[in-house]
C-alpha cells in the first residue's frame, strides 16, 4: 500500500500534495466522483450544484453588468459622428449556456499527487499520515461507534473520563477518578480505583490501580498485593484461561513454565530424602557408597536430646577419648616406673641388709677386742701392784696392751671403714627411698607410714652414725689414755678406769645399735619378702588379699583397716594401645563426659532422624512431605532460585513470573496503542487549512487570451482556517494550451504549492 505523504515526517498530505486542477471540457469526459467536497486522499471535488450556485452570483451579479454597461459604452464609441475606429466587438457571452454546461457537466476536481508524481486515481489505496491529530477542546480521547467524541450513533459512544485516559471501542469507558487509564475494547470499562489501570478485551473490566485485564470478559478486582505493583488478569472467576507459548524462564524474575516445574518435580523426586517407610520411623541415604549429610547444626547433648550431632561435636569426643587414653597410657607408665623403683627399692634394702650384715661382723670384732682389752687391763692391774717387783712383765704387759691397741686401732680403722661403707650404703638406701617416696606419694596412707618408718630408720641409722662418731671419738680418747700410760705409767689406773667406764659405754650403744639394726633388717626382710609397707603380692583368685610375700603378677593395697586403699597423687596415664598405665580420677571423668556426650549425640541423631524427610516407598519415585498418606500441607521454606530446568521455583520466581506478564502486557499494549497515536484536532485543523489552501489556489484566475501571462492571487477559507495563494499563469500562441503554477500559505503556517497544465481541443 502507497504512502502520499509529501516527506517521510508524515506532514498531513492535505498542504503539501501537488494539485491539478481539471476542468472537463464537456460531460462526456466527466468522471465519477465521490460525494465528500474534500479529501485527504481524493483532494478536492467541487460538485455541479456548488460550481453552479459559485458561477450564478458572479455571472448574474457581476459579469452581466459588466457586459451591459460596457456594450452600452462601446456602443456610444461605435457612433460614426466620433470617428473612433477599431473599437472590439461587443461582449457577447452566453450567460445561460454557461450556467447550463456547468450544471451538467463533471465536478471541478482538485487531484492529489502521490511521492512518486503519479495521479492518485479513485481506485487507488492511500494512507493519510500525521505527527499527531489534536481535537480543539483538550479531553480524553473517545473513539467509537464509528465517532469521536459522540459524532457516532447515539448510545455508543466511548467515553474518557480523564484528561490522559483513553478510551476506544462501542460503550468502552473509563472513570473520571481512573486517572491515566485505558479502556480498549466494546464495553470495556476501567472503575474509578484503576488508576493506572488497563481493561482490553470485549467486556474487560479493572476496579483496581496498577493492573490489567486482559481478554474478553476478563476481570481484574483483586490489586496490589504486598511485593508487587498491581494485578494482571486474564480470565475471571469460573472463567480461566491458560498462558501458552511461554519461554522458559532464565532470569530470577522471570517465569517458570510448566516444563520447568515438571523437571523440577522430577529433580526433587531423584535427589530428595524421604522416608524409608511408610511409618515415617526411618530414613536411607540411597548415595552410592554412603551420602555425606553436610551443614548440620550442632545438636543438643543432653540425656533425653534426639538432635543429630556434627563432625565437629564427634571431633571433640574423640579428641577427649584420645586424651584420655593417652592419660591412661601415662598412668600406666608411672604404675611401671612405680614398680621399677620398688624393684630398685628392695635391691637398695638387700645391700643395706648385706651392709649391716657386714657392720654386724664388724661390731664383733670390735667386742671382741674390747674383752680383750679389758683382759688386758686386769692383767695390768695384777701387774700394778706388782708393779716395782715386776716392772718388766708390767712393761711386757704395756708392750702387749700396745699390740692390742694397735689391734683396736686396726679394728677401729676396719670398723670405720665399715661405717663409711654403711653411711654410703645408707645414702644411696635414703636416695632410693626418697625415690620410693616420691614415686608412691599420696598412694595410700600406708605408704605414708611406710615413710614414716623410712624417716624413723634414717633417724636411727643416724642416730647410730652419731654414736660410732663418739665411738669414735671415745676410742681417740682410748688411744690418748693408753698413750698417757705409756709415757706415764702412775696414772694408767686411773687411764684404765676411764678406759673401762667408756668402753661399758660404748657397749651399751652397741647393744641399742644392734637392736636397731637387727629391727632394720626384720623391717627390711619383711619389705623384701612383700609381707610389710603397704603394696604387697596377692593372688589372681583373692586380688584385695595379701599372699604372705610370695611373689605374683597381682599386688594390692593395705591400709590401716580392712578395705580399699586411696591411691592419691596418681600422674595421668598414658592413654595408648598397648599402654599399662594407670591413669586418674580425672581423666577418668573426661571420659565419662565424653561417653556421656557422645551417648547424648547418638540420641539426639536419632530424635532428628525421626523428623527426617524420606522417600514414600523403596522406589523412590515420590516423596510426600509429611509422610506417605498425609492430609496436611506442608511449606518448603528457603527454596534458592531455581536456575537449572530441574529446579524447584520459588514464590519470588513466580511473582516475578507475573511482573514480567504484566510487563510483556503493558509493552504490547502500548505498542497497540501507538498505533492510534495521533492528534484528532490537530489533524482537523491541518484538513481545514489544506481546504482553505486548496480553495485560495483554485481561485487565482489564469490569462485568458492567447499568448498572454497573468500574476495572480486568490484567497480561501474553510472551517475556520484561511489561505492566500500567489502564482502566475500562461496561455500559449494558438490559444490551446494553459500553464499555471502557484503557492499557498495557510493559517496553520503550511507553505503548498500547485502547478498544472491543460490542452484544449
């Protein structure tokens, strides 16, 4: 279909298309016309009854005077008496004959000339464009029953009740309060609450702001929700209609076809967990190798918890069974250490038994001595007396006294020699015991007294290093005396007095040494033998009951009473496979809290099983939250967007589903709607003011006679609008052909221009 648009900025065609104007030279070339005076596309047409009534006051009104008056002139002139020669004929027109040819003739036709230059005939397609039609009294737009603004059948007009509301269709109509609404449709309607709102469709109807019904009969009262912006309907209630031919949705607002849902469903039947029967009492991983169950929160501990327990919480036990056991494991080696240093204990005890043994011999001998001695002494006191009659026996005697105190100096030497080995024995025996002391601290009270009794024999061994010391110290004195009788042989009784009273001394402390000694060596046989302290051997079949000191694998605790023993002071054990240590009350209670929290996470995992979700059947084809068989719907809360086509959609993506419906909606009928976007009244305006222009430039007269020019101006009016029109004209020698261009100017400030030419023949 042609355009006739003069450019491509769609100007109405009326003021810019080129004109010719035809005028038939009698009826057989008149053609058919159309019944309108003027149109867009047509141009103008002038029908015999208007030509007739413009020719009848200018011939009768004007011309006939004017041939009147001037034959009455030239009448006077043509008078011989005046000598006036070649005067023309008088005026002869057949003012009749002329009325009658107008009146049967053709139309005065002003043709249209399409962009190409071509005559825009009556058979010919034309579209009139324009920028916008503009009506004189601004109000909404109302089209319909075949009128605008109720030019139409009565009854059927639309009708727009607000300034930038539109409205188009047979009764279509929107409220005065429906501001910026559009009714598109017959009886589409939009109520004063739609705001906004679009009805389109045969029966459409909108009460609320910001939403569309879309579709004949469509209905849409429901509005803004909370998240959206307004409500699109396509369909009433009881009267639904399904949206078809929709792409899938890609983007998070985008909507979600039934595809897409149905993968979904299929992707949540595949990879969801239900329940593993029908009593909704246990749920199976179907994973291949084990299903790894990730961000679990940790559950609660406690005795009655069903939680499920984490990693992280198993993590914690296991490191406290770890360090408990690693406890054990040092326990056990100090139990083994322990038992090292009684073993060490009782070897340190043989050598001291072996010691005192010696020390014992060594006393002995050292008694012995003495009895000689004092044998000696009371020879010498026989002597005494005989002492100027046999001064060389007493000398003899004082010889011999001299060997035997060399023999004691000698035994003196051994016995102190043996002292030393003793007090070295004893050191070695007081830095095992303190070992013992403190490898067995805080076992038992027993052990306490055990130490007591080692503290007590130290006491006593040095109690009898201080008296072999003054031993010691007398026999210094022994030997000084028996000096003092060697160089003064007067006072040797007196010597020998002194002599015996420390020697009786010195063998009461022999004695007291003795005994202690020999209480030593019982208490010490007694630990050696395991009958005494406070661990002794027992046997597998009476564990708690000492055997008599026969060496076993089992030892147990004695305390001052019948009953278990305290072991205090215990080292944490060595918590290890293959460990034998002993390990304490302390890593004892870490893991009974361990056990305890793990017993506790065990519950709690299972109580959370129970409200696991799970499979309705081993086939795993369907899971019905709730269980199998439940009558309660159930939310699936914090449903992520779904991006593949297996994805579950959530409620975002479906509202976004419909904001973009709503979207594609609006767009498509605002491209509908552009469609019809033009000026009523402007177009009017621009059709009044082509007719004034086109009447103005039909009215310049053109030279008549031939070989003549003529400059020409002409006006016209219509409807309001007013033209001028200037241009010249040109008749050719032989009188046959007729050229004339012209422009016009309207009161809309439209520039047209016309040209044409004509033979006559």
């Amino acid at each position: 279909m042609r355009s006739y648009a003069a450019d491509t900025r769609a100007t109405t065609s009326v003021a810019v298309i080129s004109l010719l104007l035809v005028l038939p030279a009698s009826p057989a070339q008149a053609q058919a016309t159309p019944d309108t005076i003027i149109s867009v596309c047509s141009g103008v047409s002038l029908p015999r009854s208007v030509v007739t009534s413009i020719i009848d006051p200018v011939v009768t009104g004007i011309y006939a005077p004017i041939e009147t008056n001037l034959n009455g002139t030239l009448a006077v002139l043509t008078n011989p008496l005046l000598g006036i020669t070649g005067l023309p004929a008088p005026l002869s027109v057949d003012v009749n004959g002329l009325r009658t040819s107008a009146a049967s003739g053709s139309n005065i036709r002003l043709r249209a000339i399409a962009n190409d230059g071509t005559l825009i005939g009556p058979g010919d397609p034309c579209n009139a464009q324009a920028d916008s039609f503009i009506l004189t009294n601004p109000k909404g737009v109302s089209i319909g029953g075949n009128a605008i603004t109720g030019l139409g059948a009565s009854g059927e007009e639309a009708v727009a009740g607000e300034i930038n509301s539109i409205a188009i269709g047979n009764r279509a109509g929107t409220d005065a309060l429906a501001l910026g609404s559009i009714a598109l449709g017959t009886d589409a309607s939009v109520g004063a609450g739609g705001t906004g709102s679009i009805a389109f469709g045969r029966g459409a109807s909108v009460t609320v702001a910001n939403s569309v019904a879309l579709g004949a009969g469509s209905i849409a009262s429901r509005g803004p929700q909370a998240g959206s912006a307004g409500e699109v309907s396509v369909g009433a209630p009881g009267a639904f209609r399904q949206i078809t031919n929709v792409a899938d949705g890609t983007a998070a607002s985008d909507a979600a076809t039934v595809g897409q849902l149905q993968a979904i469903a299929a992707q949540l039947s595949n990879n969801a967990v239900q329940y593993s029967n029908s009593s909704n009492t246990s749920v199976v991983l179907a994973g291949a190798g084990g299903t790894t169950v990730s961000n679990v929160a940790a559950g609660a501990v406690t005795a009655s918890s069903s939680d499920a327990v984490n990693g992280s919480q198993l993590f914690a036990t296991n490191q406290l069974v770890a360090g408990n056991t690693t406890n054990i494991t040092t326990l056990q080696g100090d139990v083994s250490q322990l038992q090292t240093d009684v073993a060490n204990n009782s070897s340190a005890i043989t050598n001291l038994q072996t010691s005192v043994a010696g020390n014992t011999s060594a006393i002995t001998t050292l008694q012995t001595d003495v009895s000689n001695l004092q044998t000696n002494v009371a020879g010498n006191t026989t002597a005494i007396t005989n002492l100027q009659s046999g001064l060389a026996t007493t000398n003899v005697a004082v010889s011999n006294l001299q060997t035997n105190v060399g023999a004691i100096q000698t035994s003196v030497s051994s016995n102190t020699t043996a002292i030393s080995n003793l007090q070295a024995t004893v050191g070695g025996n007081t830095t095992a015991i303190t070992s013992l002391q403190t490898a067995v601290a805080g076992n038992t009270t027993a052990i306490t007294n055990l130490e007591a009794n080692v503290a007590g024999n130290s006491s006593a061994i040095t109690s009898l290093q201080t008296n072999v010391a003054g031993n010691t110290t007398s026999i210094a004195n022994l030997q000084t005396s028996v000096s003092g009788n060697t160089t003064a042989i007067t006072n040797l009784s007196i010597d020998v007095a002194g002599n015996t009273a420390d020697i009786g001394q010195l063998e009461d402390v022999m004695l007291d040494v003795r005994a202690d000694l020999d209480a030593l060596a019982q208490t010490v046989a007694d630990l050696d033998l395991g009958n005494a302290g406070p661990v002794r051997y027992s046997n597998a079949a009476t564990p708690t009951q000492d055997n008599g000191g026969t060496p076993t694998n089992d030892v147990t605790l004695v305390g001052a009473a019948p009953g278990p023993v305290r072991v205090h002071n215990v080292a944490a054990g060595v918590v290890a496979a293959g460990s034998t240590d002993a390990v304490n009350g302390g890593q004892l209670a870490a893991t009974n809290v361990t056990v305890a929290a793990a017993q506790q996470t065990a519950t709690q995992a299972l109580q959370a099983s129970q409200n696991a979700v799970a499979y309705d059947s081993s086939a795993r084809t369907s899971v019905t939250l709730g269980g199998s068989g439940a009558s309660q719907a159930v939310q699936l809360r914090n449903v992520a967007a779904g991006t593949l086509g297996t994805d579950a959609v959530n409620l975002n993506q479906v509202r976004d589903l419909a904001d973009t419906a709503l979207r594609s909606a609006n767009n498509y009928t605002d491209q509908r709607l552009a469609a019809f976007s033009f000026d009523l009244g402007e177009a009017r305006k621009e059709a009044r003011a082509g007719a004034a222009a086109a009447l103005a430039a039909a009215g310049m007269p053109q030279a008549m006679d031939a070989g003549a020019n003529m400059l020409a101006a002409g006006v016209g009016t219509y409807g309001g609008k007013t033209a001028i029109a200037i241009g010249g004209s040109h008749r050719t020698e032989n009188g046959k052909a007729v050229f004339r261009i012209g422009v016009t100017y309207d009161s809309n400030s439209k520039v047209g221009a016309s040209g044409g030419a004509g033979i006559q023949f």
